[in-house]
C-alpha cells in the first residue's frame, strides 16, 4: 500500500472520503517511512565521515 502526502490526506479526510482511522494509519505509514529514511541518512553520513577522517 503507498502513502500519501499530507496534504491528500487532509483534503480526503476534510471531504469525508476516508475516516479519521484511515488517514491516522496512512500518517504512521509515512512517520515509519521517514524514520526509516532518517536512519538510512545518518548512517551513510557516519560513513562518509569516517572516509573523510582517513584523507
């Protein structure tokens, strides 16, 4: 199942096209997604840093 923007989600909820269930389980898919990205990030900083140290 994808996600959807924010912004989709408060303009489907607002025109009572999804409930307030669905779109809360659709902002923890995203909150999941970014967490996950967040954490893929800081490791290839962390790498990329210790290259850096070894110049």
């Amino acid at each position: 199942m994808g996600t959807m923007t924010p912004q989709e989600l408060l303009r489907l909820w607002t025109l009572d096209k999804i409930t307030l269930e669905m779109a809360m389980g659709h902002v923890l898919q995203n909150l999941i997604q970014l967490q996950a990205t967040s954490e893929t990030h800081g490791r290839s900083l962390v790498k990329l840093q210790a290259g850096l140290d070894k110049l």
